[in-house]
C-alpha cells in the first residue's frame, strides 16, 4: 500500500467491526472487550445530502453502536442494502471491517486514493444534524484484510435511539 497525504501522521480513532445480531453483539463485545457502554443509532442514506455505493445510488440503513474507548469500537448491523457492510457481512461474516482515520479532507483522501490504486467503495456527504460531516471506505482489502475509512466527522452526532446496556439492563 502505498503512503497518502491526507492519512499522513494521523491515527486510527475507531476500529469498526460487522455484526449480523445487533443485540447479542453489544452483549458479546462488552463481556470480551469491556467495551461498554455504547451509543446506538439506526442511521441510512435518509441522512446524507449524499451517499454512493460503488459509483452509483443506495438507500441503505444500519444499527451501529458507539463506545467512548481509544480507539473507538463500532458495531455495524447491516439492515438494508446495498452497502459496504451488508456485503461484508454475506461475503466474509462477522468480524472486523474497518478502521477509521480521521482527516481534515475526505475529498482529498478519495483523490489520493483512487491515484494509489484503491477505491472508494462507499461514499457519503452531508451527514449529522448540521450536515457538515463526511465519509469513504476504500478497498483496502487485498492489502490489508478489511477496509480503511476517511472520515470528517460531523460537528455532532443525530439524536441517540438508545443506550447500552439499557437502564433496565444494568
């Protein structure tokens, strides 16, 4: 793989990983990793001004979990396709995805990119509640077993559908 600018001198913030039971994974993560407690969403196209999946439209939707660790831990249920993760998760199974490096450009990272040989299999602009954050997962694959996400992250994150482990659950 070769070096890009836009990763240059930047550490992974998050690594993400694909799961086929949203539920029994924030169970099996905690218990292995200690890794709550998470912030839950269920996020989708419906919340970009833009999204791609390979060159062309997708109307895709996901539950994803967020914890407060460094590196942060991302639990990413595929529930409506097509996506990146919902043809992980048919392909290869659950387990790791990606990791995510933040950058000051994601534009620039799918220009650098695409110039180093790697695609930028899903796309998407506009997101949270101000529209000011944006993504790319790039094919990264061959190189290094699971993808690499550029993302610019939003100045906040939408409204959290629910916490875990749930009030009753703790």
């Amino acid at each position: 793989m070769l070096p890009v600018e836009a990763f240059a001198g930047r550490q992974v913030f998050q690594i993400a990983f694909v799961v086929a039971d949203f539920e029994a994974a924030l169970e099996r993560y905690t218990k292995a990793l200690n890794a709550g407690p998470w912030r839950c969403y269920t996020l989708g196209a419906d919340g970009h001004t833009a999204c791609a999946y390979r060159g062309g439209p997708t109307e895709f939707s996901s539950r994803l979990a967020l914890n407060d660790q460094s590196p942060q831990l991302e639990l990413i249920q595929p529930l409506k396709g097509p996506s990146a993760h919902e043809d992980w998760l048919r392909d290869r199974g659950e387990g790791p995805h990606h990791v995510g490096i933040l950058v000051d450009s994601v534009a620039d990272a799918v220009e650098q990119m695409a110039a180093a040989g790697y695609e930028a299999v899903q796309t998407g602009s506009g997101i949270g509640p101000e529209r000011d954050g944006a993504y790319a997962y790039f094919d990264t694959i061959a190189s290094l077993g699971l993808m690499v996400e550029a993302v610019e992250p939003p100045t906040s994150m939408p409204h959290i559908e629910f916490r875990w482990p749930r009030e009753s659950d703790s």
